[in-house]
C-alpha cells in the first residue's frame, strides 16, 4: 500500500510539471490514463533507430560523413569508413582490424572514440562482455560517443548479470542526456529493470516519462505495453482495470493508424494479454 501511495503521487508530480494547477490533483489511475492522452505531441522531429538496432554509432558516423561531403578526406576518417563498409558486409575480423590500425596508428583521431564504438560492437558478437567494458572505459564523458559507450556497457553489465549496475547506467544515460537519440531506450530498460527487480512504482515513473518526453519516438508503444505489465503483474502495483484500459487504448492506437502503433511488433501481444485478462477477470461482462 505504501509503494502505491508513493508511485500515484509520483505520477502525479511528473504529470503536473506539464499540466496547470487545476488538474494536479489526481485521485484515480483512470485519472492518469486520461492525462496521457491528452498530452500534446513532443516538438521533436526525429525519430529514433527500433529497439534492436538503437546504438548511436550509426548516426554519428552518418552524421560526420554528410559534414565532410564536398572537402578533403583524412585518412583516419578513411579508415573509420572502410572499417564500417566491411562491418556492414559481414565482414567482422577485417573491420575490426580497420578499427584496431585507426586507434593504434592515430590515437588522437576525433574518429577513435567512434571505432571503438564499432570494435566494441564486433567484440560483443562473441559475447566478450568484460573486453569489451574494458574498451568502453577509454571513452571518456565528455566524448560525443560516451552515451553510445554507456549504453554498451550496460548491455554488457546485464549480460553479466549486473542487473542493479545495468540499471544505473541506462537510468545515467536518460537523465543526464535526455536529448540523446538513446535516452528514450535507455529509459525504457530502466523501467523494464525496476519491473524485473521489483520496483513496479519506479517502473511506472519511468514509462509515464517516456510518453511525456518520447511520443514520437518508436519506442513510444514499448511504453504503452510495459505500463500495462506494470498494473498487470507487479505485486504492489497490479491493476487489472487499469492494464485492460492501457491495452485498449494501445489497440485502438494501432486501430487508428498512429506511428509506431499501426505496424507494433508487440500488437499481438497486446491483443492476447487483453483477451486473457478479460476471459479470467471479466468474464462477467460478456
């Protein structure tokens, strides 16, 4: 009772930061699903990679091929690029020897930090967890790639199972680069980790955060989905009123056609949680 107490008036203070005074007083869940909806869109224009492939380095390497098209190449960026084109064609051991030779021969490269990015990736293939953290420690925070690297070692910290180590680094990323276009991921393992350990009023702040900051991102329906788990499963915070309501919002979403709902991976899913709630906890209804 008292971790529902705590998470509903957390809720509550995150929803107000965008709400007047006048509507800061929630004192039902149905409350707060309503103030979901109402939420005007994030002013962001881009959209961020899918869940599987959401690492940085793609986008920043793009990014610094656009800036130097039209001018004089180095050869380390020469290097970057050809240890890229190998790692996209499958090609791992000789991209990571383009990446090696950069590093080793030009350690003052403003393209280092970015091929250990792309080594540490070749690296984690093999499930090298503890290497590739090594590597990632040499990515220093004020380096463009440290969220990039900070999102790695989590996926390694967990792999190790590190799960509360893991669950500070990706908490780290979200808050301290909310701009990131892997902070709204971040956030979402965050609220998955407090779920898993137990801590469904976190979980529910962090997913409640991310449909406030990340509507256009396309983690926004991992979002809908996770909060319904949340009042589905979580001992302390389970709701099954309020999981049916979030599934159906989701589902009608997905209905309508809206970005990141219509093609949801987690649509079926979705669908079979609602019909299985609503065979064992609604059967009255029909």
């Amino acid at each position: 009772m008292k971790k529902l107490l705590t998470a509903t008036l957390g809720l509550c203070f995150i929803l107000s930061l965008s709400y007047p005074a006048e509507s800061r007083n929630y004192k039902e869940t149905e409350d707060i699903i309503k103030s979901i909806l109402q939420q005007s869109p994030s002013k962001e224009k881009k959209s961020s990679p899918s869940p599987s492939e959401k690492t940085s380095d793609d986008t920043a390497s793009s990014d610094r091929e656009d800036a130097t098209k039209g001018s004089s190449v180095s050869v380390d960026e020469v290097m970057l690029k050809n240890g890229i084109d190998l790692f996209n064609s499958g090609l791992f051991e000789h991209s990571r020897k383009a990446f090696d030779d950069l590093i080793s021969k030009s350690p003052s490269s403003p393209f280092v930090d970015t091929a250990r990015i792309w080594r540490s990736r070749i690296v984690l293939k093999k499930n090298n967890y503890r290497n590739v953290l090594k590597d990632l420690e040499q990515i220093k925070d004020t380096s463009g790639e440290y969220p990039a690297a900070q999102f790695l070692a989590a996926r390694c910290q967990l792999a190790l199972g590190k799960k509360i180590e893991a669950l500070k680094t990706y908490r780290a990323i979200a808050f301290r680069f909310p701009g990131h276009e892997l902070a709204d991921n971040a956030l979402l393992q965050t609220g998955r980790l407090y779920l898993a350990t137990g801590r469904g009023d976190r979980a529910i702040e962090a997913f409640i955060k991310m449909v406030k900051s990340y509507r256009e991102r396309e983690t926004i329906d991992d979002a809908f989905f996770y909060l319904g788990q949340t009042f589905e499963k979580d001992p302390e915070m389970r709701d099954i009123e309020t999981a049916r309501k979030i599934y159906r919002i989701f589902l009608d979403k997905s209905e309508k056609g809206e970005l990141h709902f219509k093609n949801s991976p987690l649509k079926a899913r979705v669908r079979n949680d609602l019909r299985h709630l609503e065979r064992i906890h609604f059967r009255m209804e029909r």
